[in-house]
C-alpha cells in the first residue's frame, strides 16, 4: 500500500508553480541509482527557502514538508559548494533586469 502523497498549506517563502517552473531546469541533476525515490525538488527549494527565510534551524523545518531537514540541508550544502545557487541568483537578476525591475541607479558598490 503506498502513502498518498497530500497537499500540504503553502507557506509564503513557497515558490509559486510559475516561479518553480522558471527555475527546474537549472535545478536538474542527474540521478543516481540508490533504489530510493527521489525526493522533490520543488519541496527541497521550499524547504530551504523556508529556513532560510524565517531563521530557524534546519531541524525546525515544520513537519508537513514533504521532504526532511536533512535533505533539504544536504541540497543547500551541495548547491552552494558547486555554485549552483550562484547560477540560479545570476539567472533570476538576468531576467529581473530584462523585465526592468532592477534599478541601476539605486545600486551601490
């Protein structure tokens, strides 16, 4: 019997379907042959982006995520060692000067 997969409340660090979607193709990795499932990516991104959000510790994720701490924390040390959240920070400032929400002169270095 397998568990039913539910919908959890979204919490408002969570990526919009949209904004997910802009965002897996850089996402992608390749997988590996472990036999489990693979976990999520959308709750890994939400899952980070919670923690990093609100502050808490990585054991503090709520636990209505679909995917635990660990996993969530294993990603971020991964995507931040191999530059992976680097890419994805470029690539949204890209878009976000395209559609002129950026405001160069408000910018300091």
């Amino acid at each position: 019997m397998h568990a039913q997969k539910q919908k959890r409340k979204a919490y408002p660090s969570d990526l919009t379907p949209k904004q997910f979607k802009l965002l897996a193709p850089l996402l992608a990795t390749r997988r590996r042959a472990t036999g489990r499932p693979r976990a999520d990516l959308k709750e890994i991104i939400d899952g980070i982006l919670y923690v990093l959000s609100t502050g808490c510790r990585w054991n503090d994720l709520p636990h209505d995520f679909m995917v635990s701490d660990s996993t969530c924390y294993r990603y971020f040390q991964l995507w931040s060692k191999t530059g992976k959240l680097k890419k994805i920070f470029e690539f949204l400032k890209l878009q976000a000067n395209r559609k002129n929400y950026l405001h160069w002169r408000n910018a300091y270095l």
